[in-house]
C-alpha cells in the first residue's frame, strides 16, 4: 500500500462508515415510528463502541509514528463521538414528553465513545511504550462487539414484534 492510500484509510474512514450507517438507520424511521426510535436509540451505543474500535485499526499498516496517529484518532474521535451522537439523537421524535428523555441519551453516547476512546488510547500507549503487539487485543475486542452487538441486534429484533403502534 502506497503512502497516500494509507493516509487517506485512516480513522476517518470509521466514522464515516459509521455515520453513513446511523444516517441509513435514521432513514428507514421516516416516518417516525415508536418502534424505529427504540432501535435507534438501542443501536447508538452499539456504533459508537464499533466505530472507535474501528479507529484503532489503521495502527496497523499506518507509516510514521504510532504517536502522531494516535493523537490523530484521538483529535478525530473526541469530535465525531458527540457529531455520531447529535445524529443519531436528532433522529429520535415520540412527539411527546419522552423526548426529553433523549438528551440523556446524547450525554450518555458521549460518555460511553469517551470511555472506548480514551481507554483504548491509553492501552495502545501502553502497547507503544511497551513494544507489545497490538492485532490480537483489537482482533478480540472487534470480535467481541460484533457478537454482541449480532446478539443484541437479534434480541431487539425479535422484541419489537411485540409492539403495536401508538394510540
């Protein structure tokens, strides 16, 4: 891989990825039904994690320092945490008193992308420091959010046939 290329697949490329999928969620709740706003509002945690985890993964064909990209998914990470957040909030409306309860879900996508972000800049710090190989923690850590989130996804699927629509 040429040095542009591996440039231009940094962790940009995650967030983007993960915003085009919260903006395909946010378009199959048009129009705004009660049980879109619940898997809207189950899913933002589930991208968020993801797409930090995927941020991580251009550490491992990137050229230069290790220090200056991840200071680069640091930078990245901290503003489009609260833009994945905005989006995926805006797309919520129950037209009614419980769209307040929506702020707190923005606070808490912020903190939970925070925590993933800054944790996982601190472990690859310490892996940096250390000389460690960093593939089979973020190999495990991917694996494991995306069989949580395949199994979360299943159990949300399957509860909301139960729901039938607003009165």
């Amino acid at each position: 891989m040429n040095r542009t290329a591996a440039y231009l697949l940094g962790p940009e490329l995650a967030w983007v990825l993960m915003l085009a999928i919260a903006g395909m969620l946010i378009a199959r709740n048009e129009p705004v039904t009660e049980a879109g706003n619940d898997q809207l509002l189950n899913s933002g945690w589930f991208l968020l994690i993801t797409a930090v985890l995927l941020s991580f993964v251009p550490l491992f064909w990137a050229p230069g320092s290790p220090w200056w990209w991840l200071f680069r998914i640091i930078f990245v990470g901290f503003f489009s945490t609260i833009l994945l957040s905005s989006l995926i909030c805006g797309g919520v409306d129950y037209r009614d008193s419980r769209n307040s309860g929506v702020g707190t879900a923005f606070i808490l996508y912020i903190g939970v992308g925070y925590v993933f972000l800054f944790g996982g800049a601190f472990v690859a710090a310490i892996f940096f420091l250390t000389k460690w190989n960093f593939l089979p923690v973020l190999k495990w850590s991917l694996i494991v959010i995306g069989s949580l989130t395949a199994f979360f996804s299943l159990i949300f699927w399957l509860a909301s046939f139960g729901k039938s629509a607003a009165s």
